[in-house]
C-alpha cells in the first residue's frame, strides 16, 4: 500500500509534467541541418529515457501517417521549474523551432503490460 502523503491524505506519487510540443509558423532559421536536430532529438530523449527522467514521448500521428501537430513528451521531474529547463534542452526547442507547454500531472490509473523474451531478446510493452 502506498504511504500516504501529509498533503490531502493522497498516496505519494511522482510528479509528471506533459509537454505539448506545437511546431513555430513561420520557423526562424536554425543554423544547422533540420535532420541533424532530429537525430540530436532521438539522442536527448534516448538520454532522458536511461537517467529515468522521460516517461513517454512521441508525434501526434494517426495510424496512417499523418500528423497532428508536433507531439508530447512525459517528464518526471521535482518542479514545474526542473521540468521546463530540462525540456528548453529538447533540440527543436533549443533551436527555436517548436515550443512547449508544460502541465502538472500524477498518473493515477491505467496499466502496462511487459513482455520479455529472452531467447528471442524482444521486449514489448502493450
């Protein structure tokens, strides 16, 4: 059973913040190659994810294809102000090309579901 915090009586859980990413319209000029900001993208959330910091991350995007927008990220951080200077590193917005809109949030409810295969070394979440 979860310890129950001092504030509210409510169990303790980590603090989230989502980040709404939206794309800026008209976009400055980085100053280096749209592909080599994306790969440092998938590289700073590859990190994030290993220090335990990222929860999820992804585009809006249909299962077509098509784009909704640019996406979300789910950070575990102590403060509003901890999580927004972790994510003013997150490349497209480093470089001015996307802004974020952070809000509070404490997963409550829901599942995953784990599947390890070790002969065939998969992992998959469901």
């Amino acid at each position: 059973m979860a310890e129950q915090s001092k504030q509210g009586g409510r169990p303790d859980r980590p603090q989230y913040y989502v980040f709404w990413m939206t794309n800026v319209d008209p976009a400055p000029e980085p100053g280096k190659p749209v592909d080599e900001i994306r790969q440092e993208h998938f590289a700073y959330l590859t990190d994030l994810e290993a220090r335990g910091i990222l929860l999820a991350a992804g585009p809006f995007m249909d299962s077509d294809g098509s784009r909704h927008g640019a996406g979300m990220m789910i950070l575990r951080a102590s403060s509003m102000a901890d999580a927004d200077a972790i994510a003013a590193l997150e490349p497209y917005r480093k470089y001015g090309l996307r802004t974020h809109s952070p809000t509070p949030w404490q997963w409550a409810e829901g599942s995953v579901t784990q599947t390890f295969r070790m002969k065939a070394k998969t992992f998959e979440v469901v």
